[in-house]
C-alpha cells in the first residue's frame, strides 16, 4: 500500500468523546473512524488486522475439523421465544425493529437459536454427528457501558462456534481439542503469555463453564490466580466452596484486572431440547442432541492487543496481526528511487510511506501506526548499500545490506 494513493491519514487528536486508550489510537492511526458509542467503521488498515485475527482463528478451528457457515443477522422472535430469549430481561440488549406489515425482528446478539434450527434440517441419524459449525459475524448488542473502544461495541465481529453430539462423552472430548485449539490461538495472536484458562459460572448449563482473560489494567473483570497461573477463577466463583474444591486457599491467590476475549460452554439439551434438535441411534430411538458452543471477540481481541502493546509513541503489532511487516521509507532522490525497487513485487508486506513530508512527520506516523519493523533507505545509506531497520517494539536500530533486507 503507498500511503500517497489512499484516503487514510492519521490524526493529531482522536474524537472528543472516545475516553479508551484503544478506540484513540486506533481512531488516530487511521484504523478506524468512530460512528457513535460502541459502533465503529473499520478502515483499510483496521480490516487488514481484523482479517489477520480471523486467519489466525481459521486455522486452528479448521485443523480440529470445524467447518465455516455464514447466516443471517436479521432473527425470527419464533425461535428465540421457545428458549424465553427474545423477551427475557436478562436478555435486554436486543436491537429489534416493528415490520410495516406487522411482527417483529431482532438484530441477532449470538446464535445458538438458529444455529439449532438450520441443523434440524441437516441431522437426523447418529451417523449425522459429530457436526462443528462456526462462522464470523457482525453481532449487536445494546451495551450500557460502550465506553471501552472496540473492547466493548454495540456492534461488533464474533466468532461463534457450535458443536453438536451423540453424548456428553463426546462433547467433553471435543470441548478439550476445542480448549488446546484456544490455547494456540492466543499464542499466536500474542497473547499467550498474559491469557489464562479461568473458571467462571457455568449458569444453568454445566457448574463452570471456562472464560479466556487476558490480564489488563482497563479490564472490566476481575480474576484471581495462584502463583503458577495453573488455577485462575472469575471473581463471580471465587469462594470457599469453590476453593476447597479444588484444594486451594483463598491466600494462594492475587487479584488482577482483566479482559474477557472468549469463553466456552458445554450447553448440552439447553437449546436443542427446547428446539427439538435430536437424532436416531443405533437402536432407532430419538434422543437429544448434545451441544457445546465456543466464541472469541475478534474485533475486542483487536481492541485488547491494541491495549495491552501500546506505548507512549502508540501502537504496537505483534507481527501475527500486523496489516503490514514492513514501514518503508525513502529519503533523498537515490533512496525514493531504491524504496520503489524495493516495494515493486512486495506490497502485500510493506506499507511506503512516499508522501511529499519531512522524514520525522513519517517516522512518527510509522510509530503511531505500529507496523513491526520501519525500513529507511536514504542516500546515506546507500553508500554501504544499506538499509536502516528499526524494530517498533524495541527501539533497536541496525544497519542491514539491501540484499539480506528480506532474507
């Protein structure tokens, strides 16, 4: 991308009501542009991140055989008034709009609903299962408290997936791949070493059900972890009962803010029952089917490594998630000659910077931007035949011969 030939540019304040260090760097780097609380547009930067997280998430669903769907935002009330959602008050941040011809619609907030009523059409038989299906899509939610950035939106883009079983044994078998899988995930987004496995409320569905909190300072929960991090509990379950369930004590443990960026649930007969998803076994008996489901905020996983890496020049991109590798700058008639060189065949990795602007104007966009590694070709360097590299999350600057550039 040659940042002279598109829209995007970065600003010197970010909106006046956008209170999160996330959603005002982001808004300044020219990532994302704020509609109003909780409701963000993602520009081409923004998107090539999110589509980067996506890729990421992809791969490791995929590896454990899970299959990517794609269904409606726009929901029938039918289907989530025979589970009590639509209208239940503990479900009260439904966006739904009145037809002209009368009846309702609701913006869809998640989708077990619906997800059981496509599988109705698709299994029958016990030879039928074990199906996992997932997709990303935009999901909207009412949120009071939209005031964290992209953290936490009214609309924003989710990964769900669902699993659907024979038996419990195989739900529990399926929902530990699905725990190594998350596990990956976070490791390559950057996250690993700051995301813990935590014990939360199981609701009616199970006594736990497992939450991915990624320690940090903004977060909006609180954890509770031993000194190994081999025991971490949501603060809703953090109680003696507990505790001594798992032979612990309450002096083991430290609290710490946190942010929330999956979690996964063993629903079993929650939906399917009520929705009358089953199947025929061998005996041709018809039986419930068992389900699991599974999701990561990937636009709040945006808003949370935005957070977490950022300093005082401004973001910082693990390389997993970067929209580019490379921030490319020419300096001097040889040096924009040798950059253009250098970025033919390359611009899927390289941001070029060949503004007509005073190099420090670029270098400081480059650390605003936070792409990994800045690369500056000048006339001076060029006597060596060289390339200065400047690695974004340390600082470290060292000369590199242009042929060893992208060795």
């Amino acid at each position: 991308m040659r940042l002279s030939k598109t829209f995007i540019k970065t600003l010197r304040e970010a909106p006046k009501d956008e209170i999160a260090k996330n959603g005002a760097l982001l808004s300044r780097a020219g990532y994302i542009h704020k509609e109003l609380a909780g409701v963000y547009d993602y520009l081409p930067l923004g998107l090539l991140v999110l589509e980067k997280i996506k890729t990421v998430i992809r791969e490791e669903l995929n590896a454990i055989g899970c299959e990517e769907v794609s269904m409606s935002a726009l929901q029938n009330p039918e289907l989530w008034e025979a589970t009590g959602r639509f209208s239940d008050q503990e479900v009260d941040i439904w966006f739904k709009t009145e037809l002209s011809s009368g009846g309702l619609l609701g913006l869809a907030p998640t989708h077990e609903e619906p997800m059981v009523n496509m599988m109705k059409t698709y299994i029958h038989s016990y030879k039928d299962l074990p199906a996992y299906a997932y997709q990303f899509q935009t999901k909207f939610r009412n949120e009071k408290r939209a005031k964290s950035g992209i953290m936490r939106g009214r609309e924003f883009l989710m990964k769900d997936l669902y699993s659907f079983h024979t038996s419990e044994e195989d739900l529990d078998e399926f929902y530990a791949k699905v725990e190594k899988a998350y596990a990956k995930i976070f490791e390559r987004l950057g996250l690993g070493d700051s995301t813990y496995e935590t014990f939360a409320s199981g609701g009616i569905f199970s006594k736990f059900s497992h939450e991915y909190q990624t320690i940090l300072p903004v977060g909006e929960d609180v954890i509770y972890y031993n000194k190994d991090k081999s025991l971490v509990f949501n603060k809703e379950v953090f109680n003696k009962e507990v505790l001594d369930e798992f032979g612990a004590h309450e002096s083991e443990f430290e609290p710490t803010k946190a942010a929330e960026v999956g979690n996964i649930f063993k629903l079993k007969h929650k939906y399917s029952e009520p929705l009358g998803l089953k199947y025929t076994d061998e005996s041709n008996t018809a039986k419930t089917v068992y389900m699991g489901c599974y999701g990561i905020g990937v636009s709040r996983v945006m808003g949370v490594i935005a957070e977490k890496f950022a300093d005082e020049k401004g973001l910082v991109w693990p390389e997993a998630v970067a929209p580019f590798k490379y921030y490319l700058v020419g300096i001097g008639e040889k040096g924009s000659l040798k950059a253009s060189e250098i970025y033919a065949g390359r611009e899927s990795e390289i941001l070029f910077d060949d503004r007509d602007l005073r190099p420090g104007e670029k270098f400081a966009d480059s650390e605003l931007m936070g792409i990994p590694y800045r690369i500056v070709i000048s006339d001076k360097t060029l006597e060596s035949n060289s390339a200065e590299v400047v690695e974004r999350k340390t600082g470290e600057k060292k000369l590199v011969d242009i042929k060893k550039l992208f060795v």
